[in-house]
C-alpha cells in the first residue's frame, strides 16, 4: 500500500492537468497513489494519464459540480495512504516535494509539515508547446504561528502533508464553504495538532495568463466568505487569546505585513525594469523597421539594376542569334561543315585512321601555339633572369573570393581599397561570378585565391596564369588545411567526415600556388611548415565600416541605468570558446543587478543561464548583415572575446577587439597572439587568462565608467591608427610589390 495518496482536484483543464501530473510523476519519493477527482469537467485522456502515471492512480468523477470542498473530501474518501497531500491542476510540485515532507513527519511526531512555495506567473507558449514562467512573484514561507493562521490563511495547501486519521477525524473540509475551505480546514487540524515548517521551497503556487487558464470555478465575494470562516472560530477569540496576541504576536504581523509591503515594493520595481526594457525593445523596433526599410529600398534598386542588365542580355542574345544565323549561312561555314563531315567518313573515331588523324592534328596545334606564343614574346616581353613577369606589365591585382564566406569584405573587398588608396589597380570577383568573367582574371598581374575550394575550373585558372606568368596566391585566414587542425574544429550540425574533406579540398587548392597570405603570425608559421612562403596582412578596416560605425556610436544610448556586456558571434563554432568565461559571467549577474548579458548571432548557452534568461537578464540578437552589425554591438558597454587557447584560435585574427573598438567600447578578451598582437592589457582593453582575471577585470569595468570610457577611447585611437585603410594602404602595397617581384 502506497504511503502517501496525492490528491488532484481537476476541472476542465486538459494541459494544465497533465502538466501537474507530470510534476508528480517527477518525484524521487515512488511510494505514493494519485487520486484524480473531476469536479464536473469534461473527462481527460484517461490513457495520456496512464502513460504518465502507469498504474498508480484512481480516477473519480463527479456529475455534477459540487465545489472545491466536495472534490476534496471525494478524494480523502478514496485514499489509502498513510498522509495525504493536494495538488490542483494549475499547480506543480518540485521533485523533491514529497520525499522532504515525508522525511520531516517520520522523523518527528508532527502529524502535519509545510514547506515553502514559489508564486509565480506563467502562461502557455503554442509555438515551443511548453508552459513558460513570465516572472516569479512572490514566496511564501515562514514558521508556523497558530494565531497568524486565525487571522491570515499563508499556508498555501500544495505545500502541506497530513495525517490521514487525523484528517478524518476533523471532518475533512467543510463542503458550506465555497472558497478558504482550505484555510477553514488547517485551522481545525491546527487545533487538534500543530504543524511544522520545513525551510525549503518544493513546490509551485501557478497564476496563469488569461489565455491559458479556464476557470473552474465561479466568482465569490471572498470578504463574505472570509467573515464566515472568522466566525466559525470565534470561540478562539477570547480577551485571553486577544491580549496575547497584542503582547506577543503583534510583532509577528508587523513582520509579516513588512514583508509583504517590501515583496510589492520589489515587484513594482521589476515591473518598472519589465516597462522600461519593453520601451527599449519598441525604440529597437523602430530601428530595426527603419533599418529593414533602407534594405528593401537597396534591394528594389539592385532589382532594377538586375532587370536593366537581363534586359542587355536579352538584346545580346537577340544579336548573336541573327549572326550565327547569317555565319551559319555563309560560305565559309558550309566549307567548314563539308570539312568535318569529310573528315568523318575518312576518319572515322576509334578506326586506326581515326587516331593517326587525331595525332597528326593534335602535333600541328601544339607547334602553332608555340610559334604563337614565341612570337608574342619577342614582340612584348623582356625579361630580365629571375623575372616572373614582365617589366613592362603595371602591378595589378585580382581577387577571386568565396562568395558564401564572410572573410571576403576583409581578405578581398578591404584589400582591394587599400591598394586603389595607393594607386594599385585592384578588382574582386566572387567565385560564383566565374568561368564568366575569367577574361578580367587573365588581365591582371597577380591572383589571389581567398578561401576556395578545388576544383576543375580553379586548376585551370591557375594553369592559365602560370602559362602567361601571373603570379597565383592563395589566402587563407583560418588554420584549415592540415588534417592536424581537425580536433579544434566543432561545427554544430557537421560531422568530422565532413569537416576532413572541407580540409583537403582547401589543402589541394592552397597546393596548386607556390604563395600564401594569411592574417596572422601564427598562421604565417603554419603555413610556412608545409613548406610554402607566407606573407602577413591582418584583417582590417573598410572606409564603409568606419562610417557606419561613426553613425551608430552617434545615436549609442548615454543615459541607460544598465550596463552590457555584450558577444558577438558570426558562426556556430564558438560554444566551447564561451565557456572560458561562462564561470566569470555568472559570478557577475549574481553580484551585480544592474549588469545585462546580450548575445549577438550564433551561441548555444548551456542550462546554468537559463534562470538569468527567464528574469531578462541574458538578451538574444539575430545574426545580421555586417552592415547592421555595428548597431547591434553599439548597445553594449563592454565587449569579450573568450577563446580557447589552442594553434587553431592563436591563428585567428583580432577583428573582434578593432569592430568594438570603432564604438569605444573596451574590449575583454582570451590571450591569443593576435589578442596579444592588438591589446595592451590595462591601456587599451583587458586580457585575462583563467576565471578569477576574468571576473577580476569584468568587475574593473563594470564598477567604473570612467575606466570603461577612458579603456574605449584608447582603443578608438589605436584602432585607427592601426587598422584605418589609410594605415594599411602602404603596408599592403608594399607585401604585393614584394609578391609581384
């Protein structure tokens, strides 16, 4: 027989129902029965219950609803148990509820124990299919004063467990009562025996939002009934118990009430915080719509540029048809068609005639192609020894990009800036865009390869160059081609396998150019070991981003009593990297109220930021274009770039710590050798190794704005004097002159 019988009054709640039941079928106390009593409701889905409960459980309905007393006393009836505890549909026990209440009562000789209870809102989300906490409103706990409970029912009865017996001989609840029949009834038991706290919150007290919850019961002018319940123990109220409770638990109440006055004052200050983060998130709206608008305005403009151009195509295609149509009826093409069809009859394919044929042709291309090409030579080359281009031919520079990676603005667009600012042609060509506009390729002295993959079409671009001596260099800015690298690389949703073949199909494209750029040192040395030369150019900034960038720290909120710390990730390859300073930022929205974490784009958080998530603490941003992207990260305060120390994140480069620094936003971040490169610690931002130098300097800047102010604008400084186009105009200039020979 099952120790303790759960009761649950229920009426016409399918979802909440299931969700208690689910709470109880959670407990780590099994010794228990449910009793489900339906008040007069629609009947459930007795087999979901099943599924939920197994056996263990009685379901008894009544007609006719007769009220909340009633349901109880129907279940009091039904139960075996030894102590009887109550759960209504709307609420949930914690999994430890039963097993600590019944812990207390046989290890004491109390016939009755309470513990605290959480009063939370919550309301039902139909697109996740879960039930939500909005915010926590209150709790309820405290030790257990019989003249308190006459005059205030603070015992909510999910918290309670009870004495069957006892509870039986008192009469149950009294059924005359349409609400306080719970308070009407821990009274009585009180009188026979008292009750014992436990100091823990195990349980649930749920309000609902209007949409989830439909009433089960009806209106009641409570004042009335409370009177009722004050007049049935009457007899309690003698000028003895009077004159107690003045001399002895005025106090008490006092207390009580402050307590309640300070739980209003806190939830009036949360619902000032909730106000004024929803005018913060409808001014970002607004933003956001007026942002969307200049895009899709952008966006008509590029339509009617792309619809202007198919038309030019369509014009073209139109002409080339009417002069094929005129060549294919020329004599010269009838001459060329009688040509090959006599050559297929006199030498047909796979005949021995066939192959000579095909042979002798072959040889007499090959000779007017080197008669041609030494003739060209002679003409326009002169060369001195050593040379790998002509000295005749101007420095020029094509860059052919990965269209799908977002490297490109930095390793081609922002190049190719740089080095107009110095007076070097310079074009970009995202890979998509060819074999079409392989012609400008072939105009150029050097190549650059940024990022992409093998293929057929890039073997032949590189053999063609080589062919007219164009220099071909291939640029990587990740440690992503050695087999080695594999271990560091996490991409959620992509297998190793996966992950092994974007290497080799990266190796096998660097392999076919005898240069290499890249961004870092450390890259620089990686390379180097596969035995290719390696040139340095780190990312850096564009003229267009310095501008945005200006105009988003220009409309930067000033007076906002919250302080963000904010990360910013354009990838879903940084979970582990968070982790490095997850430890540090908890300590720091414990301690510190005011402090607010925002993430930007891609981040899993693990479950220990859940509860920071439901108080609103921790604020999720989309992933957005690079254009947007200083806007978003212009709401923070202070920026961090946690990275895990390894080969791979030392090859990475410092764009993080330059984009917020463009905002004059201090920067804390991992010391890698490009954070190393970039950041003097305590100059011009933080870096901090290990969680105590991470809390140790998140608390700097968050304790005071003057260091926060005076770190963001040295780093603004040093940031345009290091990584501005005009900074990096002569270095790059002077790497591919140096490249060119």
């Amino acid at each position: 027989m099952a120790e303790v019988s759960v009761i649950v009054r229920t009426k016409d709640r399918p979802k909440l129902l299931i969700h208690a039941l689910e709470s109880i079928a959670r407990q780590t106390y099994s010794s228990c029965e449910v009793i489900i009593v339906n008040d007069g409701g629609e009947d459930p889905d007795i087999s979901r219950i099943e599924e939920i409960l197994g056996g263990k459980f009685k379901y008894c309905r009544i007609d006719e609803s007769k009220g909340r007393a009633r349901a109880a006393n129907v279940g009091i009836s039904a139960s075996t148990g030894r102590y009887v505890a109550f759960l209504d549909d709307d609420d949930e026990f914690y999994p430890d509820h039963l097993e600590v209440l019944v812990r207390c009562l046989n290890e004491t000789d109390f016939r009755g124990a309470y513990t605290g209870c959480r009063h939370v809102l919550k309301s039902y989300d139909p697109d996740k299919g879960e039930f939500v906490v909005k915010r926590v409103i209150t709790e309820f706990g405290r030790d257990f004063s019989f003249p308190l409970l006459l005059f205030e029912n603070y015992i909510p009865l999910i918290s309670v467990l009870l004495d069957r017996k006892t509870l039986e001989e008192i009469g149950g609840f009294d059924e005359e009562l349409e609400v306080f029949e719970d308070w009407d009834m821990l009274i009585r038991f009180s009188r026979r025996t008292p009750l014992v706290y436990v100091p823990k919150v195990t349980c649930q007290y749920n309000a609902w939002s209007r949409n989830t919850q439909k009433a089960a019961f009806g209106g009641f002018d409570h004042r009335d009934v409370y009177l009722k319940v004050i007049r049935k123990h009457r007899d309690l109220f003698t000028p003895e118990f009077i004159t107690f409770w003045q001399f002895h638990e005025k106090k008490v109440l006092e207390q009580h009430y402050g307590e309640l006055l300070n739980s209003l004052n806190r939830e009036n200050h949360s619902l000032r915080q909730e106000v004024d983060l929803l005018r913060r998130d409808n001014e970002n709206l607004k933003e956001w719509c007026s942002n969307l608008e200049t895009a899709r305005r952008q966006l008509l403009d590029e339509l009617r540029t792309v619809r202007d151009s198919l038309a030019g195509v369509e014009t073209d295609y139109q002409r080339i048809s009417r002069e094929l149509e005129l060549i294919q009826k020329s004599f010269g093409w009838r001459l060329i068609s009688g040509y090959r069809a006599l050559t297929s009859r006199l030498f047909p394919e796979g005949t021995v005639r066939g192959r000579a044929y095909s042979t002798a042709l072959s040889a007499v291309k090959g000779l007017l192609e080197r008669t041609v090409s030494a003739g060209h030579k002679i003409k326009s080359v002169d060369k001195p020894v050593g040379s790998g281009r002509s000295v005749n031919q101007e420095l020029s520079v094509c860059f052919i990009v990965n269209h799908l990676d977002g490297g490109q603005r930095y390793r081609g667009y922002h190049m190719s800036e740089y080095l107009g600012i110095a007076g070097i042609k310079a074009s970009v060509i995202p890979d998509n865009e060819l074999p079409a506009r392989a012609d400008e390729v072939f105009r150029h002295s050097v190549v650059v390869l940024y990022r992409l993959f093998y293929s057929p079409l890039i073997d032949d671009i590189v053999k063609t160059c080589k062919k007219n001596d164009i220099t071909v260099v291939y640029d990587i800015d990740d440690y992503i081609f050695d087999d080695e690298a594999l271990p560091y690389l996490n991409v959620r949703g992509v297998s190793k396998d996966e992950l092994r073949q974007v290497i080799r199909n990266h190796r096998k494209a660097m392999d076919l150019c005898d240069i290499c750029l890249v961004p870092t040192e450390a890259l620089s040395r990686l390379v180097s070991a596969t035995g290719k030369k390696a040139y340095v150019i780190r990312n850096a900034l564009s003229s267009e981003v310095i501008n945005i960038s200006e105009n988003a720290y220009a409309l930067k909120e000033t007076n906002n009593s919250r302080i963000y710390i904010g990360y910013f990730s354009g990838t879903t390859t940084h979970d582990q990297d968070f982790l490095v300073a997850s430890e540090a930022l908890l300590a720091i929205l414990e301690h510190h109220p005011d402090v607010d974490l925002l993430i930007g784009g891609h981040l899993k958080l693990d479950a220990r930021f859940d509860r920071w998530i439901e108080k609103r603490r921790v604020r999720f941003l989309p992933y957005v274009h690079w254009r947007y992207l200083p806007y978003n990260i212009a709401r923070a305060d202070i920026n961090i770039v946690p990275l895990v120390q390894n080969v791979f994140n030392d090859a990475k480069s410092e764009l993080k710590y330059f984009e917020a620094a463009l905002l004059r936003i201090p920067t804390v971040a991992s010391p890698t050798e490009s954070y190393r490169f970039a950041i003097r610690s305590g100059e011009n931002g933080f870096l901090a190794d290990g969680t105590e130098e991470w809390v140790k300097y998140l608390e700097l800047l968050v304790t005071n704005p003057d260091l926060r102010k005076n770190i963001g604008e040295k780093a603004y400084f040093h940031t345009m004097n290091t990584y501005s186009p005009k900074a990096m105009a002569p270095r790059v200039a002077g790497v591919f002159r140096e490249i060119a020979g």
